[in-house]
C-alpha cells in the first residue's frame, strides 16, 4: 500500500468485516481464511492491515505513522485532533516551513500531509 492511501468503500467493509469475524465472533485465523477463500497465514496479514487502516484512519484517508506523528507533533499542546483545516491554516502561514523542521518530517511526509488536506476539500 503507497503512503497517503485514498480509502474505498470496497476496502472499508472487508475491513470492517475481518475485525468483526475476528474480535466479536471470535473465529480464528483459518476460519476468516475460509469465509473469505484465503490462505490462514494471509487471513492474519489481512486483520493486521485492517485493524492498523482502520484505526489510522483520517476523514476516508489512511496517513502513515510518521505523518500522524508529524501532525502530533505539530500540535502538540493542544488537546484536539489535528485536522485538514487547521494543518493548512498553519501551513499556509509559513509556507510549511516550521513543519518541516519537526524530526522525521521529510518531503514524502510534507507532499503526504498535503495530500490528505487536498482530498479533504475536494469532499467536501
């Protein structure tokens, strides 16, 4: 999966799906293996990349871990959730330069970050 990755409805409900199969019925790897026609070793690499998509999960739009840490850092002492708006009102103040001088914050991270507010304004 590339970085900054474009949520799909498709995705979400296989998604939704395996955690459900897994955590509240309580199958085990080989049985959401059978329901969905996979290997059991493929099953369990499908409920890690659900559960980590699910819960990194920004309006539709996955961020990797070092952009949702970048955006952490950004705003760290206020308490709320960091969103589109608010990171392009800071970033527009200063043309993006103090983002970039946060610690693992290179230009994939940036043009990332910049891309998840793109598609932010255009759903809306």
């Amino acid at each position: 999966m590339k970085a900054g990755y474009e949520m799909r409805a498709i995705d979400i409900k296989k998604w939704q799906r395996v955690v459900h199969l897994r955590d509240v019925e309580k199958l085990t790897y080989k049985e959401v293996g059978q329901h969905f026609g996979i290997d059991y070793s493929h099953a369990r690499s499908l409920y890690e990349q659900a559960t980590r998509n699910l819960r990194n999960m920004r309006n539709g739009y996955v961020l990797t871990i070092r952009a949702i840490n970048t955006l952490r850092s950004l705003f760290y002492y206020e308490p709320v959730e960091p969103t589109p708006e608010r990171v392009a009102k800071f970033i527009n103040k200063d043309n993006g330069r103090e983002l970039r001088t946060i610690p693992n914050c290179g230009s994939k991270t940036y043009y990332e970050i910049l891309e998840w507010i793109e598609y932010a304004q255009q759903i809306r």
